[in-house]
C-alpha cells in the first residue's frame, strides 16, 4: 500500500488517540483503532509477525521482511501510541482526581458514538446476533461491577502477567485494557513505574504486553475471518455493557488504602446527577458534563466521516 507522509503523520494521530483511550479505565484503544477503519489492518499487520516473516528477513532481507510486515503502518501507530501514553499519563491520572465528572462525561460521549458506529458494521441481525450482543453486554456490565484488585502486587511475573491480559482488552473494541488493571490491582502501579520511569517495571509490563498480543491477535484475526457478523455483535454488547463504568456521576459505596496509604474509592454505584448532589454535596457540572459528552460524540462522527472519505479514495 503506497502512503504518503501525510497518510503516516494522519496513522501516528490516531496512535495518539489510542493510547490516550488506553489510559483511561473505561475506554478501549481498540475501539479508536475500529471507528478509524484501521483495525483490521492493525490485526493483520501484529498476525505478519510469524516464521514467514523470519524465513523473509533470512532469505531476501531486512527491506522485504519491513515491507511483508506492514513496518511503516506498525511504527506510525505504535510511536503516536508511545508518545500518548508517556506524555498523557500523568495528565489523566490527574484528571482522575480532579475532574472525574467532566472527563467521564467526554468519554461517555466517545462510546456512546462508538456503539452506533461499530453497531451499524453488522450486516445481518438474527438470533445469534442478538443473542451474541445481549451476551456481550451482560458480561462486560458484570465486569465493571467488580472491585479493583489489590494494588500492593508489583512483582515481575504479575507485571508480566498484567501486560499480558490488559494488552489483550487494548486491543479489542468494547473491553478496556486500563480497567483489566484496575480489576488486576495493576493500574497504579503501572501509572507510577510511567511517571517515575521505572524503566525495569516498564520493560517487564512491555514484554508481556508483546507476548500477549501475538497470541491473541491470531485469535481475534480467525474470529473476523469465520464469524464477523457475530464477533461485531458481540463486540458491540460489550461496548454497551461498559457504559456503567464511565458514566460520570458515582456513589461511593466503599474506600479502600492504596499502596500510598491513600483513600481510594473499592466500590461505586452510577446515579443520577441530582442524587449525586445530594449525596457527594459536590456540583454535578451538569451542563459542562453533557457538552463534553457532544464533544466526544462528536469526535468519533468526525473521525468516522474522516476515515471514510479516506477509504473511498
């Protein structure tokens, strides 16, 4: 595929996108990937990484092995992805603390977009469809039920192990790599080896992350190739089922210590916004939440329109 340098500035934004979904609990990586039509070539491109790819590079060279393995498009996106995540990090974690509200609200918008979009991929709704959405759903709802794991756990084998599953969620649309640790009790820690360049963590995280996604992407590649109508459904539940996850206004049921010693919230309940007044005595900014939820809807309609137009030509 022949790419201009404005093509691979345009893949290194959304690699950009990616990674600041990917930092957020709630929001997929892949999901951005699937509503900027380059999803499917991103599982093909990870799938290229194979024996034949070896054999290539043995046989005709480092040149024909890059070309057979996509490495322009993998090292366009995947230097957006590294930018986003190490610069952004610290500003989301912030974020978090400070304007939960507004930056749920944003991303509310996002997903809400990004189930029309991805939901209007699928060709036939039948029963299986049906059953496979209504699935999905429930599954990924129950997931966002869970309490967080417990933080204090930053050995080398569960860093490992971490990566290895989160990267797995990054990369399907629906399911949120960042909350994979939260539930794992990885996150923080893997926020803080960021912001402190703990490389070694890092390192360890990053291994299992690469061991972790060529495995899967094999799996995800075979699911579109035989059952795509289904997977999409599927896919589509779970992007619905997650919306209580990152529905900006939350009751704290229960706090726990993090590994700083700091009050975090263990378990939490969506309400509505005026309950939340009432029980938090905190603004709702219920104005500003539901123009940054336009926002972000906003942002996936435009990238949808940007990435067809692309395609057309």
């Amino acid at each position: 595929m022949n790419r201009s340098l404005f093509d691979y500035l345009l893949i290194t934004f959304k690699g950009l996108a990616m990674g600041a979904a990917d930092v957020v609990p709630g929001v997929s990586g892949g999901t951005i990937a699937f509503i900027s039509g380059i999803y499917e070539e991103l599982i093909t491109s990870i799938n290229n990484i194979n024996l034949d790819l070896f054999k290539t590079l043995k046989k005709d060279g480092i040149k024909a092995a890059w070309t057979q393995l996509n490495g322009n498009f993998l090292l366009a996106l995947m230097l957006g992805i590294g930018i986003s995540i190490l610069s952004l990090a610290k500003l989301i974690k912030s974020l978090l603390e400070t304007e939960p509200v507004l930056l749920w609200a944003f991303f509310f918008g996002l997903v809400i977009a990004s189930i029309l979009f991805i939901g209007k991929q699928i060709e036939n709704w039948n029963l299986k469809t049906i059953l496979g959405f209504t699935l999905g759903a429930i599954v990924a709802y129950y997931i966002t039920t869970l309490p967080g794991g417990d933080e204090s756990m930053t050995s080398a084998w569960f860093m490992f192990l971490a990566g290895a599953l989160a990267i797995c969620a990054m990369i399907l649309p629906g399911i949120s790599g960042a909350f994979i640790l939260v539930l794992l009790g990885a996150y923080q820690p893997v926020l803080t080896a960021i912001d402190n360049k703990d490389f070694q963590t890092i390192a360890i995280f990053a291994v299992g992350a690469i061991v972790g996604l060529l495995s899967f992407s094999k799996f995800l590649k075979w699911l579109f190739n035989n059952y795509k109508n289904l997977t999409l459904a599927v896919l589509t539940g779970f992007i619905l089922g997650s919306l209580n996850k990152i529905w900006p206004w939350k009751e704290v049921l229960t706090t726990r210590l993090d590994s700083h010693g700091k009050e975090v919230p263990f378990l939490e309940k969506s309400i509505l916004p005026n309950t939340f007044e009432t029980i938090t005595q905190k603004d709702p900014q219920l104005l500003l939440a539901i123009v940054l939820m336009v926002v972000g809807f906003l942002t996936i309609f435009i990238m949808e329109k940007f990435a067809t137009r692309k395609n057309k030509n």
